[in-house]
C-alpha cells in the first residue's frame, strides 16, 4: 500500500512536471535488457555486462541499453560499482530500482534518460554516492517511506526533479551538485533530514520544503533559484547563500530589520522590516509564511515566479517597491488577508500577473502602477478586496478570474472605487467621457471622473473610473475627502467609517490615516489635531 501511494505520488509529480512523459509506462522487468542482481547474489542474465568474484561488490564492464528497468537489485548488503560506464535508457522505467533494500552502496554509475534515475522506496542504509543522474523523465532519485540514507557527491542535471523526499525521515544529501528542470530538491512530509553543503543551480525551484518540518539545511549555494516554504517548522536554515548573498531565513522573531540578502523567508515571524534592498535571480526573492505585521518598502524585487508571495499571512504593508518578475507573479497573496499593497511599481510579469490574489480578502490595493503584464490582476476565491486608485497599463488583460474559465472556481466580488469624489482606477483600454458630475454622473460639469463605469464582470465594477493617470500626491494631514481643508466633512467621513476595517462595507481608505488597516480614535485625534487647517 505504501509503495502504491507513493508511486501514486511519483506520478502526480510526472503529470505536473512533465507532461510529455504522462503515457510511458514500466516495461515488464524481464524485457528490454533488465539487469538483476538476485536475492541468492547471482546474475540475470548471467551474460550482462557486470562481474562479482564475492557475491558482494558488482562492477559494471560496460554500458548497458534497456527499453525498460536498467538494474534491480533485490540482494541486502552490497558495492554496485558503475565504474564509469552508464544505464541508458529509453524515457521509460527506472535506471536503478533499490525498492525494499537495506545496506546497498551504489557509486561511480551513469544513470540517463528513464522516468526515474534512481528509486528507494522502503529503503534503508543506501548510500548512493559520486553518481551522474541526468535527463530522466521524472526524476534523478526518488526516496519514499526510506530512512538513513547517504545521497552524496552526485551530479544531477536535467532531470524533471531532482532529488524528491516523500514521507521519508534521517536521510543526508550532501554535496551534491544541481541543475533540474523542475524541483531540483522537494520533501514532502519528510523530517529530520540533513541537506548539507549543495549546489543548485538554475532549477525552476531550488529547495522546497512542503510539509516537512525539523530538518537541517546548511552551507549549501544556490544560483539563480533558492528555498521555498509552506507548512514547515523549526527547520534550522544557517550559512546558505543565495547568488553569494546570505539567505535570510527567519522563524518565529519579532522586531526585527533584516540587512542586505540574496533570498529573504519568514516563517511565523512579526514586525519584521524589509527596506531598501535590491533581490534578484531567486524564486521567490521575499517569502512570507504565516507572518504578520510586516513591512517591505522600497526595494527593487526581481523573481522567478512570485517576486513577492505572502501565504497565510495578514496585516502586512508592501509599499513603494519596484517589482518585476520573469516567470511568474509581482505580487501574491495565498491565503493571505487584511494587508496593504499600495505605491507599487509593478511591471513586466510577461507569464504572470502583476498581482494574484488566491483565497484572499479584505486586502487594500492602492496608487500602484500595474503596467505591462499579462494580466494586472488575478483573481481565485478572493472577494471584498479594495482596488482603487492604481493605474492599469498596457496590460493583456486588466483583469482576470480564474471563474471565468473554470467554474469549480468561485467567482470574486470586490470593490474597484473608493466611491465619490474619491474615484477608482485608471484603465488605460478605456476611452470614457467626462461632461458630467456627482455621485450619479448627472450633473453638468466635469470632475476628471468618466461619465460610464467601467464593467470587468457582472459582480466587479468600477464606478468612477478615472479619466486620467492616478497621481499621488502629499494630502493635508487630517484632511479625508482632500479638498484642501480640514473640516467637519473630514470628521463626518471618519465618523461613518469608524471602526471599519479593509473589506469592510464602511471601509474609507482615506480615513485609514495611519495606514493600520481600521479607523479607530487615533484617525479621529488626527483630524481634530489638524481641524481647520488648510492648503
């Protein structure tokens, strides 16, 4: 059952990575030049090009060609020596099969292009040490339900994964050098392991720990890729680099300003200050993971895939950032709510979005600019979010939901105005008309407000779209419906939105005066403090 659900997994990973493996399949283990080396020690076929004189190490004597499984090893406690020579095979089966072993070394062995390298699964005490495993279908090695293994001095390059853990404890991968198409370095579920003194390189993610909690990753290098989170804890993360920065990899700490890195992660983190820093060439270049009341100002953020991500994290300010990203998302948020994105610079996510918002609400999206994406923002599940105020540009869609073509996705409700006079977003594929005024566009006279709302969806909506760029400027302290003065209009505005909070009904992002996400007192106490000044 075990070895099922873990093959089970194994396949799901080859659907999502590779699709154009999804219908080879294993080849009967007596066809296609399968090697065995039987539980008795001997050789089948008694021909094939490996040699033992004790029964305990086996030394490869020449290349070996199979359409299906290269080596199955079903005998405990002993050296396959590859000697050089390579297991070659056909983008099908497994290069070498330690299923159900214990105490097996294998070294020195060229493993190429089957679905996977090389397989342990229920395995323990395999040592698989200075191997080349490159262009497998799958994956380099797969280790599932296995414990106390060596996978060490191995180069791994082009395989779909690299190296994937699946519910697999006390194993050590050390100094090891990667280069993979996919995951070069998953565990899932997996605890207690040692991931030493590794180079990775180039993957699409370099270390992603899914589930996996208690493990030690230590003065490994990562180049352009790095280490991603989710649902792990009290992993020791000490002396790794990412393009010859430190990784900042913090957990549970308050109060705390990080200085210059390569990668920064946060897992169950508060207060913590990320300004003025310039991260490039990673895959996610700031991470946050159940971590709140975080502020990331002013930086220039260029990722992978999101260069900015929050997931299960709220009450954060992402603020006046210069962010792009290659592959993926600027901005996302996962299960994340209650934070402020605003003053953003968000440009050029070509195969992305400038902003995804997934199973997140009540988050403020304001006086961005959100230009040249493949879609400004996206939406999945995630209502009662207020955008407003942002200048969408040139983007290929202003805005999409995932609903819109998948309709197990609920469909999003937000705000996209901030009411009369206050405004909505300037959309750059609309040409409105602005010869009336008023809260119903009915009034002779202009107010820089298009006559027409601009319609994303029949629930989304911008009312008083903007007919020219959103401009900010410096507002009067105090002053919310920024007519120049501080009146009793500022404190009946405060007072209708006293106690609301993003997301809101009531909710008046200008009287947020303090940026805290409610207007509370201290919004008030500023608008009497200033009561009666003006411009």
């Amino acid at each position: 059952m075990k070895r099922q659900l873990f093959s089970a997994f194994l396949m799901i990973s080859l659907l999502i990575s590779m699709l154009g493996f999804a219908f080879n399949t294993r080849l009967g283990k007596a066809e296609g030049g399968t090697i065995y080396i039987r539980a008795d020690g001997s050789i089948d076929p008694p021909d094939a090009p490996i040699s033992t004189v004790d029964n305990v190490t086996y030394t490869l004597t020449d290349n070996v060609a199979s359409d299906a499984d290269g080596l199955i090893v079903e005998k405990d406690g002993i050296v396959v020596d590859g000697a050089g020579y390579t297991l070659q095979g056909s983008g099908s089966g497994t290069g070498i099969d330690l299923s159900n072993r214990n105490n097996v070394t294998i070294k020195s062995t060229s493993v190429r292009s089957y679905d996977h390298g090389v397989y342990l699964d229920e395995s323990y005490s395999i040592s698989i040490i200075e191997n080349n495993v490159t262009d497998n279908g799958d994956m380099g090695v797969g280790v599932g339900y296995s414990s106390n293994n060596t996978i060490v001095g191995n180069n791994m390059t082009n395989n779909g994964d690299g190296v994937m853990l699946y519910l697999s404890s006390n194993n050590s991968i050390n100094w090891n050098n990667m280069s993979d198409r996919g995951f070069e370095m998953r565990l899932y579920a997996s605890s207690n392991n040692s991931i030493v003194g590794n180079n990775f390189t180039s993957g699409l993610y370099g270390i992603v720990l899914d589930g996996s909690s208690n493990n030690s990753i230590t003065g490994n290098e990562f180049f352009n890729d790095g280490l991603s989170v989710r649902f792990s804890y009290q992993n020791s993360v000490e002396n790794n680099t990412v393009n010859g920065k430190r990784l900042a990899y913090l957990e549970d700490l308050s109060d705390y300003s990080v200085a210059d890195a390569g990668q920064i992660v946060l897992v169950r983190c508060r207060g913590i200050m990320i300004e003025d820093l310039n991260l490039s060439r990673t895959l996610r270049c700031i991470l946050l993971c159940e971590t709140n009341d975080t502020v990331i100002s002013e930086n220039t953020v260029k990722g992978d895939a999101e260069s900015i991500m929050l997931d299960g994290s709220f009450n954060n300010s992402i603020t006046k950032n210069n962010i792009t990203s290659d592959k993926g998302s600027g901005i996302g948020l996962y299960r994340s709510s209650h934070n402020s994105i605003d003053g953003n610079n968000i440009t050029a996510n070509d195969w992305g979005s400038g902003i995804y918002l997934d199973n997140s609400y009540n988050n403020s999206i304001t006086e961005n600019s959100i230009e040249n994406n493949e879609n400004g923002i996206t939406l999945s599940n995630s209502s009662d979010n207020i955008v407003c105020h942002n200048n969408f540009i040139s983007n290929t869609r202003q805005v999409y939901d995932l609903s819109w073509d998948d309709p197990s996705d609920p469909p999003s409700t937000n705000m996209f105005d901030n009411g009369y006079p206050s405004g909505g977003n300037y959309w750059s594929d609309y040409s409105g008309i602005d010869v009336y005024t008023g809260p119903y566009q009915n009034l002779t006279g202009t107010d820089g407000i298009s006559d027409v709302p601009y319609v994303i969806d029949a629930n989304n909506t911008d009312r008083y779209p903007l007919m020219n760029q959103y401009v900010a400027r410096l507002r009067l302290l105090g002053d919310v419906n920024d007519d120049g003065m501080v009146n009793m209009r500022d404190v009946l505005m405060a007072v209708q939105a006293f106690n609301s909070f993003r997301g809101y009904p009531r909710w008046n992002i200008d009287a947020d005066l303090d940026g805290s996400g409610r207007v509370d007192m201290k919004d008030i106490l500023t608008i009497v403090l200033n009561f009666n000044k003006h411009e």
